[in-house]
C-alpha cells in the first residue's frame, strides 16, 4: 500500500492541507494553499519512532518534513491527532500498510537539548539563557521588529502595528507600578532594553536593568547610550540573586519568572520583596499553564523544552499568587492577556516568514525553523486557551496597611 493511502486510513481524507510523500503519492485538497511533504522514509522513522510532537518536530527541524504555505494550516493537522500524538493503534495500522520494518537509529538535531536543567543555580541558569537568547541580535531584530521586545504586546485594536501594542504594554505596566519622575526602578530580566527605555523616557525614572545574556546586555547598553539615557539607566550582566542596591520603588519582571524554576519561587519572589521599599509595587508579568492539558508543547520534556526554553517552567496563576504572598506581598490586581499573546505571536511569526532569508543567514537554518515552529504553535495554544500570561500587581505594604493603590484603579 502506498504511504499516500496509508496516510489516509490513520489521519481521514478531510485533511486541511495537501501531503506529499517521497514515493510519489499525495492526499488531501488538491488546491489547498498549504503542502507538506515527507521528503524522505527519515521522516517517517522519527514520527514512529517518538510518535507525537517530538517525533514530528525532529522531521520538521532537521528538513525529512516540509511545510509550504501557512504554518497554522500545517498545525490544524492536530485536530487528527487526538492528545497531539498517534495512537497506539493508529501507530500499528501506519507501520503494518506501509511495510515499514528497517528502521534505523537517526542523529538528533544538534539543537536539541539532550540534558534537562532543574537545578536553577546562577551558571546553569546562564547557560540555560545563552542557549536560547544568544542567538543573534541581529535574528531578534528580524523577529520582533525595532522595539527589541521578547514579551506579550497589548493591543487595543488587532489592527495596532506591533510597535504600538508594545508601547501600550511597556505604558501599561508602568501605570501599574505607578511610575514618577526621580522614582528608582529595577527590570529583572530586562531583555533588550524595552522596558527601561519607555519608563526613563516617558516616566522620568532612574532604572537599572538585569540580563544574564551577554548578547542582550550589549545591545541593551548601546540602544541606552543611543538614546542619550546613560545618565539614567543602568544595565548589568547580573543574576537577580546578586542584586543588593536596595530599595527600589518600583519592579518589573516581564517574561522572567518562566525561567525562574518551580524550586526557586520562594526565594524569587522574597528576594523581590527585600528589593522594594516600602510602599513599593511589583509588577510581574508571566505565561501560566491552565493545569488542564496533560501534554502540549510546554509539558517537561517535550518539544519547547529540547528546542527552546530547556530551564522552563510554568506554574498556575494561583501558584504565583501564593509565591508572592507567602513574601509578604499583597496582590492588588491580576490580569490575562492570552489573546494578546496569540496577537504578537502570530506577527513575530509573519516577520520571520517575510525575513526568512536574512534570518536563517544570521541563524541558521535549523534555528529559524525552531522558531517558526514555537511561535506558530505557542500562538495556536494561546488562542485554545491551553496556555495563559498574565499580569499580576503586588505591593509590599507597609506596616501601617496603606498601600497607596487607587480605591478603583483604571489600569486597562
């Protein structure tokens, strides 16, 4: 039987994109937009071989499988796949039609991350970075456009260019930490720069801003300079654990605590609380797992964790909560912007594909599919509220119970 049928008999004829196998068969809509194509039987060996998301992104990333057209097309093939994966059935029906017998070990992706760090001291977790920031700057300028900002953008319309929803995210978290002129702000995790930039800029703050990526201290230290802001910001190759110029009056983390670890909570967010003055807020924006998927791209040792974030961990929204209450801060506010995410995403995405080119002559080409493929499917999980990010204000409040926070706040 021909790999074309075989296909047909385990996934269904309805299918939402054309397939193309390596011997010469294909199925699905003959005008669809979007083609796959098993290029080799090495595609074939690693979905069988590790039959769900891992097997699949393996062929994807080391080129046995091809997606031409729309990604999200591609991924739609999922609703195929009950729990993301062939089923044990589906696993034999494939392997008995097609004959297929001489498998043969294959080597993996050099990108992929064949260890898992748990451990969450100061050099795993810079090494954990490295792998996934230092990259290239020049490929994350490709990826998220000039405002240089790894993290959920708010949009009050979907028709917002993406330079304006960060903006509005970058001048929302500052409403909500309440920022003024001559006030002391630290950003943990602080990327590019983004957020440092904005609040000075905007805000008249004085802020210091941590990395443990090289790359991105460097850049973030020359968009400072070019901006004329060195008088007001500092940047710093530091791990959060080794900040001790406290108090600040105000803190940020913005798509720092999924690299925290479920094992270093407690001392994050007590480390956090030690760093605010009284009276101070925090702001800590985050992704959050709904606890209602077992499996997925973010579960421990699945694709997101081999290709892309190998320290990642996300936690409930309630789990965060009790971390920053068990430090003695008290939460004000909480806020999902999952949708939003879906939004940037799906335009980091548009930017690679229009970019292509030029991104994989700065990262390769094994690394540019990694990233299409994440970003399509994480947006995917947003959108089927798989996945959350959320944005949740704290305040260590001072021992006389006034936590200058508005009787009704308007931060949205």
């Amino acid at each position: 039987m021909s790999l074309g049928s075989a296909i047909t008999n385990v996934l269904g004829s309805d299918l939402p994109v054309r397939i193309r196998a390596y011997d010469g068969t294909d199925v699905g809509p003959r005008d669809a937009a979007t083609t796959v194509t098993l290029r080799s039987p090495d595609a074939v060996t690693r979905m069988v071989t590790f039959p769900g998301e891992v097997g699949i992104a393996r062929a994807y990333v080391a080129g046995d499988l091809e997606i031409d057209g729309d990604i999200y097309d591609a991924l739609d093939l999922r609703h195929h796949l009950p729990g993301g994966r062939l089923s044990a059935g589906q696993l034999r029906s494939l392997l008995r039609q097609i004959e297929f017998r001489n498998f043969r070990r294959l080597p993996l992706p050099p990108e992929e991350h064949r260890g898992w760090i748990s451990s969450h001291t100061r050099r795993s977790d810079a090494a954990a970075i490295s792998h996934h920031y230092d990259v290239s700057n020049e490929f994350y300028r490709l990826v998220l456009g000039p405002s240089f900002t790894y993290s959920c953008a708010v949009f009050e319309s979907p028709e917002d260019s993406l330079e304006q929803a960060q903006g509005n995210k970058h001048e929302l978290i500052c409403t909500k930490l309440n920022l003024r002129p001559g006030m002391r702000l630290l950003d943990v995790g602080c990327g590019w720069g983004g957020m440092v930039l904005h609040a000075a800029k905007h805000h008249g703050v004085e802020a210091v801003g941590v990395t443990i990526s090289q790359n991105q201290a460097d850049l973030a230290a020359e968009r400072v300079d070019e901006a004329g802001l060195s008088e007001k910001i500092e940047i710093r190759l530091q791990d959060y654990r080794d900040v001790r110029d406290d108090p600040f009056d105000a803190i940020s983390s913005i798509g720092m605590f999924e690299h925290v670890g479920s094992r270093r909570v407690g001392q994050y967010f007590a480390k956090m609380a030690d760093l605010l003055a009284p009276g101070g807020r925090i702001v800590n924006h985050a992704i959050s797992t709904t606890g209602t998927e077992r499996r997925g791209i973010f579960h421990r040792r699945g694709f997101m964790e081999r290709y892309v974030f190998p320290d990642g961990e996300l936690h409930k929204v309630g789990r965060i909560v009790t971390g920053l209450q068990d430090a003695g801060l008290e939460v004000r506010h909480v806020e999902n912007l999952r949708e939003h995410y879906a939004l940037t995403l799906r335009r980091w995405v548009a930017n690679l594909e229009e970019s292509w080119g030029a991104g994989v002559r700065e990262a390769g080409e094994t690394r540019a599919r990694i990233w299409r493929l994440y970003m399509a499917a994480s947006a995917i999980n947003f959108e089927d509220n798989h996945i959350h990010v959320g944005q949740i204000v704290a305040v260590r409040t001072p021992p006389s119970g006034r936590a200058s926070v508005p009787l009704r706040p308007r931060w949205s």
